[in-house]
C-alpha cells in the first residue's frame, strides 16, 4: 500500500492526502531485470517517445485525458509475456518493435481497455481519457515518423553525452553512412569510457559508505535496509559494506565491548553470509528470547562439516555470548532456561574443542537441584552442530521409529523428531567430555572410578524418569558398558555447584580476530 490519490483526486486537498493505492513496484522490478537487453531499451524508447509527443501525464504536461507511465510499463509487461522470444530477437529492429506496440496501444485505446497486469478485471483506462485524440494519434505513427524521432530526439540526446567532438558530428548527419559512422564512434566512446565511470562510482560509494559508518549508529533497523538496497545494486557494494560493517562491529566490540545491540546487528551480518533464518527482534531483553537467538544461528551453523569456516566460528561464538547474556537475565533462575543454555553452551564448547569448558556447564546441568520444569525444555537434536556419529546415529533412528510408529496409522508426519532431554543429554555430554580431558579410556583403572559413578548416576536419572524420549533411551545403550565397573554409586548433594574456571561472560578477544580475520568473508 502506498499513500497516492486517484489522479481525479489530486486536486482534493482532503482526498489527495487520505487517499492509498496497491503497489506491485517489487514484482515489476524483478520482472523488468528479467528481460532481455532490448526489451529494456524498448521499455526506455516507448517512455521517452509517449513524454516527448506530450501524450503521457508530467509535471509539465498535467491533464485528465494523459496517459501515464504505468500504463506504457503495463503494454511492456503484456507484451513481454504474450509475444515469442522471436519477435524480439529475429529480424531486429528497435523501431519495427517500437512501432508494433504502440499500434497494440491504440488498439486498446480503440477498446477502451488496458488490463491490470497484476488485478484481474481491472481497467486501467476510464472516461475521463481523451481516447479519441490520443488513439488516432498513435495510428498515425509510421515507420519512416518513428525512425525520424529516434534520430533526431534520441540518438541526438544520448551524442549531447558524449564529448563536443562527437556530438558536432550530428550537425553534417544527410546521409546513412554518415548516421552509422557517427552512431559507431558514440558506441565506441562509450565503451572505452563505462569501466572508467564505473570505477568512478564504485571508489566514491566505498568512500560514502565508510565515512557513513564511521559518522552514524548502525543499528538492526538501519542496516538490514542497507543490505537490501546494496543486494539489488551491485554484488561488489554488497560485500565491501558488509566487510566494514565487520570491521566497524569489530572495533567498537574491542572499545567497548559486546553489547546487546551490537550482538543484534553481528547476528544480522553473520545470518546474511551463511544463510537466512528466521529472527525477531524486540526491545525487552529476556532470556527466552536470547535463547531463541542463539538457537537460530546453532542451526544456520549446522553444516555437519569437519571444516568450518571463519564466519561459521563467528556465529558459534556470537551463540555463546546469547547464551551467556540469557544466563545473566533477571529471569533465568527458570531451571528449564537454566538448564537448556548450559547445556547448548557445552555442546558449543565441546564442538570448538574446549572441553573442559563443556565439562563445567554439563556439571552446572547434572549438579542442579531442581529439575522438574525442565521437561517444558528439550534439546533440538536438529540445533546441534556435528558433536559425533553416534547422536547423529541416535538422531537419525529415532526420525525412522516415528516413521514406522505412524506410517501405519497414516498419521501426518513431524519434520523433526530430534530430541532429547535436557538433564540425560547433559549426562551424556559429561560422559563424553570425560572421556577426552582423562586422556585414556574410561575403561583404565586409574580414571575409572569417577567415569563409572557418572554412568550409573545417568542410568538412575534414565530409571527414575517418568517419560523418556527414544533419543534417551538409544543414547543410554550408547555408555550402558561402562556401567559394568564396580564401583558405588554416591548421589550428589542437590546444591547447584559453579565450577571455579566457568565463565560466566564471552572472552570477546577471540571474537574481535575472528571478525578481523572474516573480512572479505565471501
């Protein structure tokens, strides 16, 4: 919807300002950059023709009876689907083309209808035109008038471009030969002179936009706008303001350190490199929504690759600075919240290679005190970046045994069944760091002991649950030889235990390298 009165309506001081209208500027606008060179150069020559024969609507040529440019951009549009790529492209010529339409115009004027290209029986002509002028002046149009106007209205326009050399050409134009001569030698100046322009611009609007960010504050708002409107200007223009917009997020980070709204605009940059996911953003901090966010980048990163690339580490770590941020929220003493960001955060800092790290906030898991409302929270296997093939193993029989639960039902089927409780899968996750940071197997007499009492106080918690997932249950079979050694299984006291070396902010040195080390990141 856009504000702008019925041209009948203009005059209406009330109405012209009351007064909305459908827009379907976007869809034209793919549309248009779909065609073929020439039919761009038509669409351009139709516009140019109609406003210099005064029969199109201006702000020098106001009237009721006028055609507008919307109604030659809806010929072009009918046109462009109705008639072959042959009549185009065979037999070229830009003013047999030209001519044809705007016999088709003034058909339609005879009819008195032009058809919404977009709205079905909507007529784009009414009683007020002047059909009667404007059509008998469009049948009149022949090929030798219309030929005659392209080179003396158009041609000449583009050679009063060119340097004064080339265009005093046009004052001695009497003869076909001469045309072509002076037409080559303008084709030929504008080839030697567009990359010359081009590089012009492209080194001004890198200037602009660097003086722009360093001068204004970038915020979620402003800088999607930006990457839309550089996206449909120029690929180059895109990736130089997003490496800038990097840099920029990147000395402010080191300055000032990693704030929400700067965490919101490198979540904006990261997303557009490596892929759209849905976000919102509001402006109530809490920890659900952090939650979210970090959930919606751990799974635009799950490439399920060995290898990741810079940007995909900066998202990994901008994951872990939500979940730290939705750990310090007034309302994170939720033990569904509580338990659900530690454990996502040692599935990030396992997947990284710090397991000691994971190891601290699986403990902060398995060592909480209450975990009766963390069944509300579940860990999305889908979310998980590639930890080992046994989950994914698990993951993937467990997608099958829905298949096969509710195949013979003729039941619809869900998109994901990945999924896993939050206090078991911290169990599994311990088990796992366990066996990294002791250096040896679990099976090893001198590191088996606390190994063995973490596996049979995950076998109790798998006993004592009253509802499981058939993730739990495949990943308990997963460690249940472990459970063989003897040793005693002691509870833990219940106390929600910090462990000294886990931290509770993001280390944002790291973060600052990677963004320098990301630019280009295309």
């Amino acid at each position: 919807m856009v504000g702008v009165a019925h041209r009948q309506c203009r005059q209406n001081e009330w109405m012209s300002k009351r007064q909305w209208r459908l827009s379907f500027s976007r869809a034209e606008i793919v549309l248009i950059n779909s065609w073929i060179p020439v039919q761009q150069i038509v669409y351009h020559m139709l516009r140019v023709f109609m406003k210099t024969k005064r029969l199109t609507d201006s702000a020098y040529n106001s009237g009721a009876g006028k055609l507008s440019n919307y109604h030659i951009k809806t010929l072009m549009l009918w046109a462009f689907e109705l008639k072959p790529r042959s009549c185009w492209t065979d037999d070229f010529s830009l003013v047999r083309i030209c001519l044809e339409l705007l016999h088709d115009l003034a058909v339609w004027l005879s009819h008195e209808r032009c058809l919404h290209y977009f709205i079905n029986n909507c007529n784009l002509i009414d009683s007020s035109f002047d059909l009667e002028i404007t059509q008998s002046r469009l049948i009149s149009i022949s090929r030798s008038s219309l030929s005659s106007w392209f080179v003396n209205s158009y041609i000449r326009r583009c050679s009063q471009l060119c340097p004064h050399n080339l265009s005093q050409l046009f004052d001695d134009v009497d003869t076909t030969v001469k045309l072509r001569t002076v037409v080559s030698a303008i084709v030929d100046w504008r080839i030697n002179t567009t990359l010359t322009e081009k590089a012009r611009v492209y080194f001004c609007a890198k200037y602009q936009i660097a003086v722009w960010l360093m001068r204004c504050c970038l915020n979620v708002r402003s800088l999607t706008c930006w990457l839309t409107e550089f996206r449909q200007v120029s690929t180059s223009l895109h990736v130089y303001f997003s490496s800038v917009a990097i840099l920029h997020v990147a000395c402010l980070t080191k300055s000032n350190g990693l704030n929400d709204e700067l965490m919101d605009v490198l979540a904006v940059l990261v997303e557009q490199s490596i892929g759209p996911t849905p976000r919102r953003y509001y402006s109530r901090r809490s920890s659900d929504l952090l939650l979210n966010k970090a959930a919606n980048l751990m799974k635009a990163v799950d490439d399920r690759s060995k290898s990741r690339s810079t940007v995909h580490l900066i998202a990994i770590k901008l994951s872990k600075a939500y979940l730290h941020r939705a750990l310090s929220c007034e309302d994170s003493d939720n033990d569904s919240i509580y338990c659900l960001a530690n454990v996502y955060l040692a599935v990030l800092y396992y997947t990284t290679g710090q397991d000691q790290m994971a190891l601290d906030h699986c403990t902060l898991v398995t060592r909480s005190q209450d975990h009766s409302q963390c069944s509300s929270r579940v860990v999305q296997g889908e979310l998980l970046p590639k930890i080992d093939d046994d989950i994914d193993t698990v993951l993937g029989l467990a997608v099958f045994y829905q298949h096969v639960r509710l195949a013979p039902l003729k039941q619809q089927q869900t998109q994901h069944v990945t999924v896993c409780t939050t206090e078991l899968f911290a169990h599994y996750l311990h088990i796992k760091c366990l066996s990294v940071t002791k250096c040896q197997q679990l099976s090893d007499t001198t590191n088996s002991q606390s190994s063995t009492c973490e596996v049979r106080s995950y076998v109790k918690y798998i006993t004592d649950m009253q509802q499981l997932f058939i993730s739990d249950v495949l990943l308990c079979k997963l460690v249940s030889g472990f459970s063989e050694h003897k040793s005693v299984y002691k509870p833990h006291s219940g106390i929600r235990h910090y462990p000294t070396n886990c931290c509770s902010e993001l280390n944002t040195s790291d973060l600052v390298e990677l963004l320098q080390n990301s630019v280009p990141f295309r």
